[in-house]
C-alpha cells in the first residue's frame, strides 16, 4: 500500500495530498480510506505543494525610468518596420519560471 502511495505521490510531481493521492488509488482499483492514506503520507514525510511565497520587494533607491511614449495609442501602420510593439512575462513550471518574450511589428 505504501509503495503505491508513494508511486501516485512521486507522479505528480510531489503536488498531490492525500485527497487526490487517495482518488488516484480508489481510480486504479485499490480499497483504502482516505485517512490511511493521510497517516501514511505523514508517516512518510510526503506533503502536498502548498504554494509559493512571495519575495519582499526591495523598492528603495532611485526610482525607475519610464520610456517615453512615442506611439501616442496610433496602432495603425501603413508600411512595416515602422512600429514594433513588446511584452514579457513569466510562467511558472515545475522545472522552475520561464520567461516569454514577444515581438510583434503593427504592420502584421
């Protein structure tokens, strides 16, 4: 039983708890309480991700320097490579953030 607990909770990526770790036996066939399955679990020291805290940001010193606008919201254009617009962001995976960028030119 045990052993199966462990397989389910290392599928997962160590995400799951005991309720989804205890719907995944009761999926594959296997008789157990879901309170077995939680005594289990602590027995073994395997927990569920419970989120992530967020880092204090450190907003001292000079403050940061705003572009300027030279696109005025004109998100027509005429001809191409004469407006090119970016974005960035994060997205978090279970290997760790990774970072899109994007690059577009209006005239497409």
């Amino acid at each position: 039983m045990l052993g199966q607990i462990k397989q389910a909770w290392l599928e997962s990526g160590g995400v799951y708890g005991y309720r989804k770790v205890h719907d995944g036996l009761q999926a594959q066939g296997e008789r157990c309480g879901k309170h077995r399955v939680a005594r289990l679990m602590k027995q073994e020291g395997l927990r569920s991700q419970t989120g992530y805290h967020r880092r204090l940001g450190h907003y001292s010193g000079r403050p940061a320097v705003v572009a300027p606008n030279h696109l005025q919201r004109r998100f027509s254009v005429n001809e191409p490579n004469k407006a090119w617009v970016t974005d960035i962001t994060y997205i978090r995976t279970h290997e760790g953030w990774l970072y899109l960028a994007v690059v577009l030119d209006l005239f497409s």
